[in-house]
C-alpha cells in the first residue's frame, strides 16, 4: 500500500483542507493591510512586544522611549488594528 496510507487505508497524514488554507492567505493579506496603517513606531513596538514577547525594557531601549510612551504606542497599534479588522471583516460579509 501507498505510503500515505495506514494498512486500514486511512490517510497517514491527511491533507490540508483547501478552504482553510485560502482562509488563513486571505487573513494574512488583511491583517498585512491594517498594519500599513500603523506608524513605523507603532508597527515596530506591537511587532517587538506582542509578536517577538521582546521585554519592554528592550523595546524602549530600541525606539528611544519610556514604558507609558511604549503604552500608549501599543494602546494605539491595538486600537488601529482592531477597528481596521473589523471594518474589513464587515464590509466583508455585507
């Protein structure tokens, strides 16, 4: 039997189900969009602190900042992403 196959014929490791896989592209382009909207400081901190968990002690080091600086930077990199989200998201299903 196929190497893809257990000795039941099931699949050993069933393939990628396609929707979900133009479902994560077309997420990924959306979220790509809304980050072009942040500023370069914005997109720099929120990539730092939430993508790579890089301390804050560091981030700051990096921008030049304080911490209530690098506060409001992810207070409003959150906010910006979250309302252009949802507004695509919406504009979306109408």
């Amino acid at each position: 039997m196929n190497e893809a196959f257990t000795d039941e014929g099931w699949w050993k490791n069933p393939p990628s189900d396609p929707y979900r896989i133009v479902e994560l592209k077309e997420t990924s382009e959306l979220i790509q969009e809304c980050f072009e909207g942040l500023t370069e400081q914005q997109m720099t901190a929120f990539v730092m602190k939430e993508v790579e968990e890089e301390n804050s002690e560091v981030v700051c080091h990096v921008l030049g900042i304080n911490v209530s600086h690098l506060r409001v930077l992810l207070f409003r990199a959150k906010e910006k992403l979250r309302k252009c989200l949802e507004g695509k998201v919406n504009v979306e299903q109408v």
